[in-house]
C-alpha cells in the first residue's frame, strides 16, 4: 500500500476564490486520482492525474474548473476554482501502484471543503 | 460502461449479529471487484479486493466476500458485528485495464449501523 497525506484536512472558503489541494505520496505510483463526494453521496472521478501531461478530465468536469498538476511521481494538486456553494464536498485524491496488479486504489484522507 | 448497485442504503444490525452487504455489477468483462470503507471524517480504506483465482476473499478486520460470476455478484459479510463496524462501505468495479485504465465505478454506499 501507500501512505497518502492531503492538505488541508479542511478549510471554509467565500464563494469567487480558489482553493489548492495538495496530495503526496511517499512512494513513487503511476497513476493518481482525484475524486469528489458531495454530501451524503458516492465518489464521483473529476480527473486522472498523469505525469508529465494535461490531467484526463471526466465527462462534467473542465481544466478551467479544476485545474490538475502532476510534477512528479509522487505529488499532485487540484485546484477549485471561482468556488460556489455547489462546491461544498469532500475531495479526495487516490494512488494506483505500478507493482500492484488489479487497479488497486488507495486513497488520502480527504480533503473537507465548505464554501460559504 | 460499468454499473454497481448497492442494495440498502442502509443496513442496521445487532452487536454479534451477521452482516451481509449487497453488491452486484453490470460488465461486459469479468472485473476487478473491491469493497472499501469509509470512517466518519476519513477517506476511504480497502477492505479486500477480488482480482482472479479463488473466488472468496478475506479482508482485514474479519470481513469476507464471494465472487459469484453467474449472479455477477460481489457480497460482503462478516459473521458477527462489533460495533466498531458502523461506517459506510462502499462497492467498486474495475474493467480490468480497459479502454478506461485504471477507472474505478463506485456504488452509492452502504451505511452500517450496530446496535448494542
């Protein structure tokens, strides 16, 4: 498995700003997700991560929205951007291992966001 | 595309009772399956996943599921509850590396509660 951290653990955001997840993992992994849950509801894939290039959105979700890094084999950060209250949920991040056959996902702790 | 369905978005059990969480997909290929748990205010932790070879698994925590292809099933139990066990479980299929690599299907969640 990995170790997975996300920062912030939370935060409480106005509505029109923007606001950076980050998702470190403490060994290198090939692939690596973002995913969002609304409240009360299942998780939802905004994007893949991919190293070295454009993150791969899901049907629903825009670069311009969530904009996705990947420097390296290890980190990854999305970005909510021009929150609204509609943005309120939990973001979490998840980590695919190359060594590990089965698409076996691992995830962070997420990240609580409300926006007010 | 997959499907999971989750039957019982919520399950209320006794302290030492049996539990027995529903999970079915729809796939035009023989998945991964996974079952993971999510904690209050935590991410999501994997229980146990099927991938090939014997049909029944055993996960942490004294949980098990069976891998029934012809009922395209993947049920979750575990003899006897403790009421540690009250969390949402969720139920996730991969298409095995597909045109989709690496995307995982969730269903919409169990929540389990145990009484005393």
């Amino acid at each position: 498995s990995a170790v997975i951290s996300q920062k912030p653990s939370r935060d409480i955001c106005q509505r029109g700003t923007s606001l950076t997840i980050q998702c470190q993992v403490d060994s290198q992994v090939t692939m690596m997700f973002w995913y969002r849950q609304q409240p009360g509801q299942s998780l939802t894939l905004i994007a893949t991560a991919n190293q070295g290039s454009e993150a791969t959105y899901e049907s629903g979700f825009v670069i311009d929205k969530f904009p996705i890094s990947r420097p390296n084999l290890t980190f990854s950060t999305l970005t909510v951007s021009n929150m609204s209250p509609e943005d309120s949920s939990i973001y979490l991040c998840s980590v695919e291992h190359y060594h590990e056959p089965g698409d076996t996902q691992y995830f962070g702790p997420g990240t609580r966001l409300t926006v007010l | 595309a997959q499907s999971v369905t989750q039957l019982g978005s919520h399950v209320s059990v006794s302290e030492g009772a049996l539990v027995l969480l529903r999970c079915n997909y729809s796939s035009s290929v023989p998945p991964y399956l996974f079952w993971y748990v999510q904690y209050p205010n935590q991410g999501l932790q994997l229980l146990l996943k099927y991938t090939t070879g014997a049909t029944l698994v055993k996960g942490i925590n004294g949980f098990e599921a069976e891998f029934k292809k012809s009922e395209t099933s993947f049920h979750l139990t575990k003899p006897s509850a403790h009421m540690s066990d009250a969390a949402e479980y969720f139920c996730a299929v991969s298409d095995r590396g597909g045109s989709t690599l690496g995307r995982l299907y969730f269903g919409r969640g169990t929540q389990l509660t145990v009484w005393p």
